[in-house]
C-alpha cells in the first residue's frame, strides 16, 4: 500500500525530470539557434568587408603581376640585346684571328726573306777574287747550256 502511495509522487517526478531535460534540450537548441543566427548576421555584415577586401587583393595581385611582366620583359630583352653583342663580338673574333693568322704568315715569310737575304750577302761576303774568277770560267758552258 505504500508503493501504491509512492507510485504516484514517483511517476510525477520521473515526469517532471523527463519534462526538464525535453525543456532543457529544447533551451539549448533554441540557444544554439540563437547564437548560430548572430553568427549569420555577424557574417553577414563582413561579407561586404571581406568583399572589399578581396577585391583590394586581387587588385594588388594584378599590379603586382603586371610589374613582374614588365620586368621580365625588361630583362627578356636584355638577354636578346647580350646575345646579340656576344653574337658581334664572336664575329669580331674570329675576323681578328684570321688578320692575327694572316699577320703572322706575313711576319714569317718576312723573315725567310731576310734569312735568305743575310745568306746571299754571307755568300757575297765570302767570295774571294778566286772564287769569282772561278765562277767567271763555269759562266760561259753554263749559258751554252741554256
């Protein structure tokens, strides 16, 4: 007979609890609705912010990306014009090897000639009135010869 009195206050509590934590969940959903809308609105008000600055990004980017081309360009052409010159400068190069080649030809065919030269005025040097007598007497059968 006392469980049957106790039945009752027991129910009633088990409802009461069941009726807190169904109010307490429906608080927090509504408290997590209410702060999930303030995050909206939030977001919402520095969407045109953020925009804003987005768009000051990409316009840095693109001032920045233009004065890289430029640059590259700048330093493109400068490639082309060293090219170029070191292109000029083989030419030059090569055409002074070939007047160095030729300098040096002429300088040893100057000096065979002087070697020679200095061997004729030896032999001239070194006849003696024999000597040329002699040659005087082979003169004459040598021209016959001819």
């Amino acid at each position: 007979s006392y469980q049957l009195q106790l039945a009752p206050k027991l129910d009633m509590r088990w409802r009461k609890r069941q009726l807190a934590a169904v109010t307490a969940a429906t608080d927090f959903r509504m408290l997590a609705a209410v702060e999930m809308a303030d995050k909206v609105d939030e977001d919402m008000k520095g969407v045109k912010q953020r925009t804003g600055e987005l768009q000051e990004a990409v316009s840095a980017c693109k001032e920045q990306t233009a004065t890289a081309q430029s640059k590259y360009e700048r330093y493109l052409s400068h490639v082309k014009r060293l090219e170029e010159e070191v292109a000029a400068a083989k030419a030059h190069a090569d055409a002074a090897a070939a007047e160095l080649a030729a300098a040096h030809k002429e300088e040893a065919h100057a000096e065979r000639a002087l070697v020679s030269l200095q061997q004729i005025r030896q032999l001239d040097e070194a006849l003696t009135p024999e000597v040329l007598a002699f040659l005087e007497e082979c003169a004459p059968p040598l021209e016959e010869r001819e």
